[in-house]
C-alpha cells in the first residue's frame, strides 16, 4: 500500500466534529467509534486527532448513558429506547 500522508484536523474541522457528534443518539455513537477506530481510519488521522475524537465521542456516551438512566428511573421505557435509538424503529 502506499504511504498515505496523514490528515490533520483544523481547529473549524473539530469544531464540526464536536457539533456533530452533540447529535447522536447511543447506536450512532458506537458505530462512528468503531468506524474512527478501524485499522484503515488510523492509517489516515493522526493520533492527537483520534485521541480528539475519542474523547468528544466518550462525552457524548456518557450523556446518552445518564439520559438513559434518567428515563429508566421514571420507568419511562418509551424515552429510553428514543436516546438510544434516536427514535428510529418506533
């Protein structure tokens, strides 16, 4: 393979990143982690890059996880099922 030149992130592309993932719902969160951790995605950002958006990913899980708990509590099923899913599948 060749040497791919890695890509670094500027300061309006995290940004965007953050904003973005402030919109996911638990299911979106776990699929872009296993998509920015794959094998072939670390070949292209950097790791202070990655570190970036592991953490802002890990955010956002531990705000869908206490929406969660929150709606579990309530016994509010319904809610909980809409922050994990994004209310998709109702």
């Amino acid at each position: 393979m060749a040497n791919i030149e890695k890509i670094t992130m500027t300061k309006e592309d995290r940004d965007y990143f953050k904003s973005g993932v402030r919109t996911l719902c638990g299911v979106e969160v776990l699929q872009v982690r296993d998509m920015i951790n794959h094998s072939d995605v670390k070949k292209i950002f950097t790791a202070e890059d990655l570190g970036f958006m592991n953490k802002e990913l890990g955010r956002q899980a531990g705000a869908v996880f206490a929406r969660i708990l929150r709606a579990i509590k309530k016994r509010d099923f319904r809610e909980a099922q809409r922050v994990l899913t994004g209310g998709k599948g109702e």
